[in-house]
C-alpha cells in the first residue's frame, strides 16, 4: 500500500496488443490520474513494437515489461510479493487472457490477507461474443462498461446466468474527447479540407472488398483534389494488431493502376490525425466514437452491406451509416443525439460529475479501502 495517505495508489496495466494498452493506460490514467501506470505486455503473437506504442497516444513513460502470464501472476499476486492492497491492476487482454489472470490472482490471494484490486473491460465496441467474454471477465473486482446501454446489458447478462453484477461499472472510453471540430478552419484557410478513412485489420476480410474501399478513397480524391485524403493504417508491415491483417492497405496500394496525388497513408496516433480532420469515414473503427465525441463529422460505410461480420450494424440508429456514393455528392450524415448519450460518446448532462469517472473512482476508493483493511475476499471468477 502507499507509504503515506497522500501517496496515489499504484496502477499497473498488463495488456497482449497495441489497441488494448492504448484501453489499458488511458483506462488507469482517468481512474487515478495522479499515478503514472506500470506497463507490461504479454509475449505473444501480438506483442506491440515502440513505434506502434508511440502511435497510441499514451505511451508509457518507461518502456513497457514484457512477460508471461505466469511471472505476472507470480511477481504481483502472492501476498507480500510486488503488489499490495496500495496496487490496481488493469487487465487490458483478451478474454480468456483475463480468465486466467483472474484465477491465477486468485489462488495466490490469502482470504484476510491485503491484495491488489483488479480491474478490467473492453476495449471499444462490444459488438460480438458479448455473453462469451463477460463471463470470462467475471471476478473482476470492476467490469468497466463503456456506454449507460453496455451497462444494462453487461448487468443482464451476469443475472440471466446466476453471477453477481455488482462489478459492472459504467465509465465512457478513456481515449474520448479532445480538441473538438473547427469547422471553420479550411474556410480560413489554415489547411485543406481532410477525408480520413480509418482502416481495420480485418474488417473487411476479403481482398476485393478491401479493394473495393482503397479505390473508393482514391476515386474521392481524385473527384476532388482540393482535398486530401488520408488512409489512416494501424501498422507497418511485419507489425501485428488485435486482428490478424492478412491483406495490408499498403500493399494494396500497389494495386491501383494510378492513385492521384492528393491520396495519402498516414500513420500516427489517431488523436493528431483526428486533430486536422474534417469528414471521419470507416467501415466500424471504433475511431468514429472518437470522431464523434469531438464532433467530427463521421460516415460508417454500408457499401458492402449492414452486417454483424462488418461491426457496422453496431452503428443502427446513429445516423452516421452512408455510402461513399454519398459522400461524393457532399450529403455528410448526421449523428442522432439521443444515439450519441445511449453510446456514452456524449454525457446526459455534463454537469453530473458522476456521469463521467465519478463513479467508477468512487467505487475504487471504497475497493481500495476495503483491501487496505484485509475485507476483500479474493477473485471469485464464474468459471472454475
């Protein structure tokens, strides 16, 4: 525990991929804004580089540890070992990543003797294996929930199998927010007029679809070359993601029998690109909450269809779903502001402090005390 009332507990964040530490770092970050967290990434397929660390926007300020599940569990989960009830642990891993942790804290844990608090959740939008992951992220001492609607699900899902909900915690997602939208910007004539097109990995999947959306970008550029357009990449060749990228834009490229000038990749942290960007368009990055947190105009594509497959139908009801027939005709979509609150990308009312992270550091507060003083029980996962 801290050597004093006034030291800031220790947050130390274990993540296994680039997007999930950029969830896990920024997630500790707003939960104790006064500790600068601890980095360690799990050795594995998608273990990130420095650079792809860097473009996350919340690199940490020593490198990140690398280590396996067993030496993490081992180093901070036995009682008087590195972790303390001073210590909040953020798991930022895939699911049955964080099934194991838990168990392993666990069975290291002494009922009555301090531990650490652990915390946990997703990384953007949960538009899938919903049921799947919960209950493997169940035992958390928090199940962040990212939206007031993820919240009612995440809770109906532990009671319709019987599992205490009291974990479930309703927070927006820690990289939302920034700089908001200058309209007016290219009219003053500070820079061009930006289309960002934010690619995923892996959605789509298929070689022609993907071609299908590189010539779209570039037909746009080409239709109108006063503006820039930038295909936003995720990583460099030999880089990995979250998603395995079988087909990467930048090979693609390479593809098009001659792409205009004014069409450009672009790598970086989402937040500066987002900073300079006047039309947002993607397929179902969950760049477009960031975009649209910052009032950023957005477009989630249906070209290839509104298919859970795609993410995009996660978007149903938000206004913001086109085509880039659209957009080449300069008919922008606009998002519905009831979608927006119900997604957590705007607050209800921005003068509740607990609309925020209020009540998610409360309730680490009073995790954090109870630890300190021996009464939390160790991690009681759902799965045996």
């Amino acid at each position: 525990m801290p050597e004093t009332p006034n030291e800031p507990p220790r947050t130390i964040v274990l993540a296994d991929s680039d997007s999930r530490w950029k969830w896990g770092a920024l997630t500790a970050r707003r939960l104790i804004p006064e500790s600068e967290p601890q980095g360690f990434l799990l050795r594995g397929r998608a273990t990130p580089s420095t650079r792809q660390l860097a473009d996350t926007g919340a690199a940490p300020g020593d490198a990140p540890v690398e280590t396996t599940l067993v030496d993490f569990v081992h180093r901070f989960g036995r009682p008087g070992a590195a972790a303390d009830a001073g210590t909040v642990i953020v798991l930022a891993c895939v699911g049955h990543t964080i099934q194991a942790a838990l168990h392993g804290l666990a069975r290291a844990a002494r009922p009555g003797a301090p531990r650490p608090v652990v915390v946990t959740g997703y990384v953007g939008v949960v538009y899938e294996k919903l049921a799947q992951g919960l209950m493997t992220r169940h035992g958390a001492d928090l199940v962040l929930a990212n939206s007031p609607r993820d919240t009612e699900l995440f809770r109906e899902v532990y009671r319709g199998a019987g599992a205490d909900d009291g974990a479930v915690v309703g927070c927006p997602l820690p990289f939302l927010g920034g700089t908001p939208y200058d309209a007016g910007a290219v009219e003053r004539g500070e820079r061009p007029h930006r289309v960002v097109f934010a690619v995923q990995p892996s959605v789509p999947e298929t070689r022609a679809e993907r071609l299908y959306l590189l010539r779209r970008a570039a037909e746009h550029a080409r239709r109108r070359p006063e503006r820039e357009v930038l295909i936003k990449l995720r990583s460099r060749p030999g880089e990995h993601t979250t998603h395995i990228e079988g087909l990467p834009y930048q090979r693609l490229l390479n593809r098009l029998d001659d792409h205009p000038p004014n069409l450009h990749l672009r790598y970086g942290p989402m937040a500066e690109v987002l900073d300079g960007t006047d039309l947002l368009v993607t397929v179902s990055s969950t760049a477009a909450l960031e975009a649209l947190s910052r009032s950023i105009p957005t477009a989630v594509l249906t070209d290839l269809g509104i298919r859970e497959p795609l993410g995009n139908h996660w978007f149903l009801g938000s206004g913001c779903l086109t085509s880039w027939d659209r957009i080449d005709a300069d008919d922008p979509p606009a998002p519905d502001p009831g979608w927006l609150v119900s997604r957590g990308v705007r607050p209800a009312d921005p003068d509740d402090p607990t609309e925020g992270w209020g009540e998610a550091r409360a309730r680490l507060t009073d995790l954090l005390d109870r630890a300190h003083a021996g009464d939390l029980a160790p991690c009681a996962p759902y799965y045996t």
